[in-house]
C-alpha cells in the first residue's frame, strides 16, 4: 500500500520543482539465510524530498526526466527467527525518475537509492542483509491546478 503527496511549481513549459512526500507499507515477507527462514511481517517507508523535473518539448504528451533528493525513514517490524531483530533507519537518498505525461496523467518510474548498506541485520548462522533501495512505477493524475483550463 503507497501514497504520496507532490506539489509543483512550473517555471516554465518545460521546467518544473517542488516536494513529494511518499510513504509506503510492505505486508508480509521472507528472508532465507544459512537453511533458516526469517519472516517479517511489516516493513514501512517514508520519504521527504525535494524535486525537479525536465519535460522535453512542447505538445500536450511529453517525457520527462526528474531527480529527487531528501530523508527517508525505513523500518522492518515483526522480524521472527531465534535470533532476529528489528531496526528503523534514517538516512539521505536521491530517486531519479523517468516518465511521459499525458496531459493530467502521468506514468513514471523511479529507482529510490538510499544510502547504506542494510536495513535489517537477521543473524541465522550467517548474516543476511535486506537493502534499503527499492523501485516504484506510478500512474497519477493531476486533480486541480492553478490557471487550469
């Protein structure tokens, strides 16, 4: 389950900048490591983060290009094994996007790159590492803008 709230600012045509504020819920999971499962049973994100986009042209379908930097909080709960453990991280990290607009539709995709190199560290005869990045496609639509026609 994910939402997100982004605001824009056009300066012109082409070029635009403004926030997006993500978070997002992950139900359930497995990890394997050393012939012992670890399940988990939530794992949460939120991010804040700065943005701006490039739209290349001038018709009413454009691509576009956009890059993302900010904090993100991640958390894992509800890790089970002999010797789990949970942890909740807050770390800067960037998301390049790429996508086309349709008018007041928009179809993206954006790899989040968050820094670090894990997020959970499960000891089951071996340490398993979970990363922190992850990769989100979205389709959205603008519901109101000023000087809409």
């Amino acid at each position: 389950m994910t939402g997100y709230f982004r605001y824009l600012i056009f300066f012109n045509e082409n070029i635009s900048c403004g926030l997006r504020l993500e978070g997002n819920v992950l139900f359930g999971g497995k990890i394997d490591g050393a012939g012992e499962e670890v399940s988990v049973g939530l794992s949460s994100r939120a991010a804040m983060l700065v943005k701006g986009e490039y739209y290349f042209g001038s018709s009413n379908v454009k691509p576009f290009t956009g890059l993302n930097l900010g904090y993100y909080t991640q958390a894992n709960v509800s890790a089970v094994t002999s010797g789990g453990s949970a942890a909740a991280v807050r770390s800067f990290g960037g998301a390049p996007e790429l996508g086309i607009a349709f008018g007041s539709f928009r179809l993206s995709a954006m790899y989040h790159l968050v820094a670090g190199k894990d997020l959970v560290n499960v000891t089951v005869g071996e340490t398993v590492e979970v990363p922190r990045n992850y990769f989100v496609v979205q389709l959205s639509f603008r519901a109101f803008g000023i000087n809409d026609k």
